[in-house]
C-alpha cells in the first residue's frame, strides 16, 4: 500500500533517533493517553474507570496511574512502555496523521466500516512496549466501545507490565540454585530474584518463609497433603492467614477491608484474597495478598502468601512483584 508523504515523513520523524529496539523507557505503572483536548473530554472517563484497580495499602493505592498528554508531545511519549493515541478520524491532525501511517489499509477500512476500532501494537518501536490505537469518526461511539472493551484494554496493558517487571526481576543473577534447593527438598519451586533468601524453614509444619529487606518483602508457601477445602473458602482462608501469621511473628489479618476472588494462578483455580496486615504490638502493617489451591500433581493444597512493609512508599508494585514470582510457582519430582 502506497503511503502519502506526508504521512511518511511524520513517521520519519517519530522514527528519528530511535536506532534500534531498545528497552522502553519511563515508569511501567503510568499510562500516557495522547489526544486532543476536544477528544479527551469525551473519551477520559471510559478510558480512566478501565485503570481504575487498586488495593488498600492502607491508603487505595492504583495499579496504574493516567497521565493524559497533548498532542504535541506525541514524539516523547511514544516511546513510554505503555501509550494509548486516541485519534478522530475526521480531523486531520497529528493523530489522525499518525493512525494512517501506521495501520493497514484493512485496519483503516475496518475503522471506517464500523466507525470505531481499538487496536493494540506491541513493541511497534521500543521493546518491550504497548502501543495502543483507539481510533474513529464518532467519539462518543468511540468511548461506549472503549467502555465495552474494558478487560481487553486493560490486559494489553497488563501483559506488558507483566513481561517488563519479569526481566528486571528475574536477570542475569537469579537464583537458579535456589530455586532448585526448594524443588529438590519440598517438591515445589518457584523463581528467585537476585536478593532474596530463606527467612526460615519449618519442615514439620510444611512452611518455607522468603522474602528481603529494604522494603520488607515476604512470600511463604505452606500445604497439607490432600484437599483442604477450608482453605478454599473466605472463612478458612482467613484463619490460614492467621495461622501463618503467628509463624511470622505477631502478625494479624485486617478484618475489614477484604477481598476475595477465584482466579486462574497458572493453570489452577486459585481463591486470592487479599487486604490489609498489623503487628499486634507495634505500629506496622501494609497489604497482603494469598493464594490457595489445589494441585493434583502432588496431591496437596497450597497456601502462597505474600506481604509488604515499606510506609510512605507505592507499595502496591511491590506485591504486583511478588504475584510475578508466585505464577512462576510448579509443583516438581523430588530427586532419589
């Protein structure tokens, strides 16, 4: 397909100086929006609700943070690991500009055809990176689709999230050793970052305490053999995360404030539940997040707990770090 060029030389110029796939830069939990003032009014609140997740940490900390940006600084914001460009087609301005330099003609034509379309384009020029076209003639049209696609928008974003916090925690120094250790003598593993080792150890308890220092970070791992269907419900999960918490040291379950979900926690269903944690005696506390399932590999019913101490901080990417290194979690063979 032949290109208008002007069309070219605007991607020319978005182009310039970037030499490469490099690394995105910029913070992993902001989303830039690039539009015009007349296309944010309309499409701001379908796009800000679909960012709208949280947790109490004890304040309500987002997952991600929006960052709406003007046209004019379409060029820097380009090259952030996550952008949406919201562009009306019927004007004839940087966006629309860009929108038709960078699609298909089918794309283009699907836009046309339906009035509306988003589109995702992972690491169009930075690696690592979400790019995302929400494009079309009707703006309102436009921000009722946005709403409609909301779990699609999101996890595009997610995804990418996921994989950038995944290589800075687990390079070149992970603790492959580690990992291995915990496999060969309790028949489970998961990745370990560069920094963080075993607190404690309590084999006849089936416990294993990980975390680090500076911010405090723990993740344990309890089971029992069989199915531990208290350990499934809202009620038992709770008094689990009690009983873990006497073995940290002190620690308690906020009653109030908590949630609780069936996800899928790589290939199993998973009851997550997640809210705040204190120290009986002294002033400390922070989120927590839990898993537990049922693995029928090994015939046994896990508890993965993951905490954070770190006031003053958004402690909220810290336990998204720790969720990272629990989807890493399998059940192993033991070796004779």
């Amino acid at each position: 397909m032949k290109k208008n060029p002007v069309i070219l030389l605007l991607i020319v110029a978005v182009l310039s100086g970037c030499g490469g796939k490099r690394m995105a830069k910029g913070p992993s939990d902001v989303v830039y929006i690039l539009a015009s003032d007349a296309v944010r009014e309309q499409v701001q609140t379908a796009i800000d609700t679909t960012f709208s997740f949280g947790i109490r940490t004890p304040e309500f900390q987002h997952y991600y943070l929006t960052s709406w940006r003007p046209l004019n600084q379409l060029k820097e914001f380009l090259y952030y690991p996550h952008t949406i460009v919201v562009a009306d087609m019927n004007k004839n301005d940087v966006a629309s500009r860009l929108v038709k330099g960078l699609l298909s003609e089918d794309r283009l034509a699907s836009i046309r055809q339906d009035t509306v379309a988003l589109f995702a384009l992972p690491n169009t020029w930075q690696d690592v990176q979400t790019l995302i076209i929400a494009a079309g003639y009707d703006m309102d049209k436009l921000s009722d689709f946005i709403m409609e696609r909301q779990g699609w928008l999101y996890s595009k974003i997610d995804q990418k999230y996921i994989e950038r916090q995944s290589r800075f925690l687990f390079g070149r120094y992970e603790q492959k050793d580690l990992s291995r250790k915990l496999g060969n003598k309790y028949g489970w593993t998961m990745r370990m970052p560069s920094d963080y080792q075993i607190i404690h150890e309590y084999p006849k308890r089936n416990f294993v305490w990980l975390g680090r220092a500076l911010p405090y970070r723990w993740i344990s791992v309890s089971w029992e053999q069989g199915i531990k269907t208290e350990w499934l419900t809202a009620n038992g999960l709770f008094q689990k995360r009690e009983a873990i918490g006497s073995l940290y040291g002190q620690i308690k379950t906020e009653k109030r404030f908590l949630g609780h979900k069936f996800v899928e926690l790589s290939g199993w269903n998973a009851l997550r539940m997640w809210g705040l944690w204190y120290h009986e005696e002294e002033a400390r506390g922070g989120p927590f997040m839990s898993y537990a399932f049922y693995d029928q590999k090994s015939d046994r019913t896990y508890v993965i707990d993951m905490l954070v101490y770190s006031p003053g901080e958004k402690t909220v990417n810290y336990i998204r770090q720790m969720e990272i290194m629990a989807r890493t979690f399998h059940t192993v063979g033991k070796e004779n």
